[in-house]
C-alpha cells in the first residue's frame, strides 16, 4: 500500500514536471503549476494520514525529476505519442425536442427535433479567447435536391457566432468576429440556449429567420463596464456588415453596399438594486431591398429584473425605414412584456410565465414587406427536472391581420450537457 | 438564579460578535486591494469584475456543494439557489461574458493554500481556519468578527 501510493505520488510529480516543461513560457502554466503542486501537497498529506501519524513526508516536490522526455516547445513526446499542446477547447452543449398542435389550417401536429447547439471556448492567453456557437437545425428543406426534385427534411448547419476578443482590462475588451447583435435583450442573454430562457420560443420581435431585427452582425465590438458610481454602466459599440442581401441574415461574405453598419448599446445594473438591468441602444445601417435604398435606423430599450421572484423582462424597438432620395419614412414597433414567478414549494421545480407581445408593420412598409403585424400572448409553465434539464408546457394564442385566430399547444423538453 | 444566569450568558454570547462563525474573504497576498464594498465583491463572484488591476486578472475559488461558505455566499451574495448559480455560469460562459466558472475547492485548508500560491485569486473561508500570512479583506470596512460584518 505504502509503496503503491508513493509510486502514485511519483507520477503525479513527474507529471506535472512534463506539464510544467511543456508550458513554461506561457503565463497560464505558472498557474497551472501552481495548482498541481498543491495537489500533489494535498495527496502528500493524505498520504501520511493513511500511513498513521508521523510517517516522514514524501521528499521536496521540485527535487522530482521528470519522468519523460520532454519534447520541443509544441509538444510532448510520451511513450512514442506526439500529443499537441495547443489551446484546450472546452465544448459545452444545448438541446430541445418538442411537440406542437395547432388549429392553424394546413399544419399538423407532431414532433420536432429543434436545434443541436455546441458553444466553444478557448482560451489562447490570459486576455484572449476564443468563442464559437455551431447549431444543426431540423428542416424540411435542408437535404439536397436531385434532378429537381423537392429538398428533402434534413439538419441545416450554421455557425451562428464566432469571435476573438482581447480583454485588456474590465473597462475595454475588443473582438472581432460574427454575433448575435447586441441590440436586443433576448438575442444576446440566451443566444441560442433553450433551456437557458423560461418559455419555450423566443419573442417574435426577436425570432430566428426573422426580419424585424437583424439578428446577428458581423465585424467588430467594443465593449466594456464602468463603476459610474455604482451605476455599472455597460457599453458595446460596434461597426460592421449590415443585413446581407436577405434581409433575415447577416452579411457573411460580405455587405451588400458600401455603407457600414453601426450600433451603440448602453445598460446599466445598478449596485443599489441588484437583479436590475436597464439600457436602451442606437443601430444604423442602409438596407437593399431590390434597386431601392433605404436608410435604417432601430432604436431599442429594455428593462429586466433577472430574479425569479419574480422574472420580469420587457422590451421595445422601433424600426424606421427612409427611402434614400425620397419623402416620407415607415415606423414599425414592436414589443413584449414577460412575466414569471418560481414558486416557492416543491423544491422551487416549478415556474409558471406569461407573455405578451406585439407587432406593428404599416400595410405600406416597403422593407418588411410580407411580414404581418401580430398580436398575442402565451401562459406556460417550466418544470426543471434536474439543474441541467427542464420540461415546458405552453399556450400560446396569436392574432394576425386578416387572419384567423390561432391557438396552439407547446411541450419542450430542453437541456444543456 | 442559577437557570437565569445561563440564559443570561447565553444571550451575551449571542449578541457578542463571533470571528469563527463568519466566513473570511482571503485572497492572494499579491492581489492591490485590502477593502472591497460589499457591492464590489458581489461583481467580482458575479464575474462582472475579471481584473484586479490591468495586469491581475481574478481567479475565483468557491468551496464545492454543502460546504457551509458556498452556502454563505450564495445566500448572501449571490442571493440564488445551487440550481441559480449553476445556470447562471453556464449562461454566463454561453455569452461570452466569462471563459469559465468559478474554481472549485473541497476544504477550507485547500482554498486557503490555493489563495497563498495562485496569483490573483479570491477564497473564502471560515475565519477561524485562516491561516497567518495570508491577506484577509475587509468588508465595506469590516474584518470577520466585527460588527457589522455580513458574511457569515
């Protein structure tokens, strides 16, 4: 026994003399050092309680030498393996499957896949790191075509955001890269992380494939957090492609003009009332829309109590849209109010919500043509069945112009792993 | 007589501030702060501080589930539940607000020697297991023990 453990003990050591080998000119491995010697301290103490008091301890940690070879500055050559000793990439996972009816006419009611997400995190120095966000969503449109035949159902792939971002300190951190626009609330709290928000769908304002808010941005952001005397002011400033040539999606490869788009977001979570968040944000850009040119300005404000007793959060935006070289101009608003409450009995499982939101487009409105006004709300309840997984159930009851009413039952199981 | 002298003693011991009851906010000896506001620390275990100074980033060590100063400091900082708290650094990583949750810690003897060795990093600890050498914070002005003092 005594011999195992101080066999174990002798690994450990000249583990983390290869660790130490492997990794010494970066400021990560003089932490991660730090950390193996006090668990090797740790083990060493443990060791000498399983010996009976007073057994001698284990000699000096630094007199231990390595026990194999260590290799050239970029990798680690260990029994005949070449083990690359780049970035460490933590991948953290999303999920949800669903269930659905509605009275609409022409849908039916069934299962549905939703969306696969993968979050990446890679930190590649102590200021920079790396995040990346790949869904695969079920569609019924995503497979390939052959001979003209209709697209099959399939997984559709996008990388939904990628960035690199330099923290120089708590005040200012730049990155570059493709987000979710952080012009809105809901588009950057839960990102694409069912199981992170309370109800089942996003808000439409807010919705993926949706036009009313270009979703997601590509470019560059600055951001950062100032004390302002217990305010916490928090800003991003950002310039970037606009909408790409369908208006629902970004400009990847590339913008289609030459003006670029820009935004300002500000929001505050004040010392004094923790759990507040409030802020509003300024976005700019010029849309295409065909031969026509239009300017678009979206003005946005939110407010948000994050606790869950309750959980309220309530946005609003308005979109105007001018016609370069022409009069007159279209406002469109839209907003929600969301309110949620997890009550107190029976382990704090469970949490009722409801929701109301609204849609204006004018008739004429000629960017967000086809996309009707809406009116509705929905009442559910989220039953978290572990810390990592939760089961929602949801009415929802929405109202469009000229159409009929429709209401529709919602069961979601949704998870991180 | 006796039986009210007890209670007496009793209620003295109750009123009279107790260090070992209250949990320590030790950090690193390198760490350019000996005085946070209760408001500032609440930021430094949200993550929404990250950085000491510009050359000192924060490494926040939390004891594992059930140890009394987790739920010390979930209670009175965090103000959430385990399951909150789990959710909340997981959303907090998904928004690229933070590269990593906090680091977690199994005794009050590991949180300390972590604290003394690694740069930059913030424990907490019951003020009775802090060991001498290492840098106690105060607390909107206050030591463990004093009046006043709010974690505990």
């Amino acid at each position: 026994m005594r011999r195992s453990l101080g066999w174990l003990c002798l690994g450990i050591l000249a583990a983390s003399g290869a660790v130490q080998a492997q990794t010494a000119n970066t400021p990560v491995s003089a932490e991660l050092v730090q950390t193996l010697l006090h668990r090797i301290d740790m083990l060493e103490k443990r060791v000498a309680e399983l010996e009976g008091k007073g057994a001698p301890a284990p000699p000096p940690v630094a007199a231990a030498p390595p026990a194999f070879p260590v290799g050239h500055d970029h990798e680690v050559e260990m029994a005949g393996q070449s083990i690359p000793s780049g970035p460490l990439m933590k991948v953290a996972g999303f999920g949800d499957f669903n269930f659905s009816g509605t009275d609409q006419r022409g849908t039916r009611s069934g299962f549905n896949e939703g969306q696969f997400t993968l979050h990446t995190t890679s930190v590649l120095s102590p200021r920079v790191t790396v995040f990346g966000e790949v869904t695969l969503t079920a569609r019924a449109d995503a497979g390939a075509t052959t001979g003209g035949a209709p697209a099959a159902p399939g997984f559709n792939a996008e990388l939904e955001r990628l960035l690199i971002r330099f923290d120089q300190s708590d005040y200012f951190k730049v990155s570059f890269g493709r987000y979710h626009t952080p012009i809105n609330y809901w588009n950057t709290a839960y990102h694409h992380g069912q199981w992170l928000q309370t109800t089942v769908s996003r808000p439409e304002m807010t919705q993926f494939g949706g036009r009313f808010i270009p979703v997601h941005f590509v470019g560059g952001l600055v951001e950062g957090a100032l004390p302002a005397g217990g305010l916490n002011l928090n800003y991003n400033v950002g310039l970037g492609n606009g909408r790409g040539p369908i208006l629902s999606r970004g400009g990847d490869s590339g913008d289609s003009n030459n003006h670029k788009a820009w935004l300002v977001n500000l929001f505050s979570k004040p010392d004094r009332f923790f759990g507040l968040q409030a802020g509003g944000s300024a976005y700019r850009d010029e849309v295409n829309v065909g031969p026509r040119v239009f300017n678009e300005w979206i003005t946005s404000g939110h407010v948000v109590w994050h606790k869950e007793t309750p959980e309220l959060i309530a946005e609003v935006a308005n979109v105007n849209h001018t016609e370069v070289g022409r009069p007159g101009s279209f406002n469109s608003q839209a907003y929600y109010v969301q309110f949620a409450y997890r009550l107190p009995w029976a382990k704090q499982l469970w949490k009722p919500y409801y929701r109301w939101e609204y849609i204006h487009i004018p008739r004429t409105e000629p960017v967000f043509a086809g996309v009707p006004s809406l009116a509705g709300s929905l009442v559910g309840i989220r039953y978290d069945i572990t810390s990592f997984a939760a089961i929602k159930m949801e009415y929802r009851n929405q109202r469009r112009p000229g159409l009929p009413r429709i209401n529709g039952g919602f069961l979601q199981t949704s998870f991180t792993f | 007589m006796r039986r009210v002298l007890i209670l007496l003693w009793l209620w003295v011991a109750a009123l009279v501030p107790s260090a070992a009851a209250d949990i320590a906010v030790v950090v690193n000896p390198g760490v350019p702060v000996n005085d946070l506001s209760f408001a500032e620390m609440r930021k430094v275990l949200l993550g929404d501080r990250q950085f000491w100074s510009p050359n000192l980033k924060v490494t926040l060590l939390i004891r594992a589930p059930v140890a009394r100063e987790r739920d010390t400091v979930l209670k009175t900082v965090y103000q959430m539940t385990e399951a909150q708290f789990r959710q909340y650094w997981i959303g907090k990583v998904f928004r690229a607000e933070a590269a990593g949750g906090p680091r977690i810690i199994y005794s009050n003897e590991e949180a300390t020697q972590m604290a003394a060795s690694m740069p930059g990093s913030i424990a907490f600890v019951d003020a009775a297991q802090v060991p001498k050498g290492l840098k106690t914070l105060k607390i909107d002005g206050k030591l463990p023990g004093e009046a006043g003092y709010r974690l505990h």
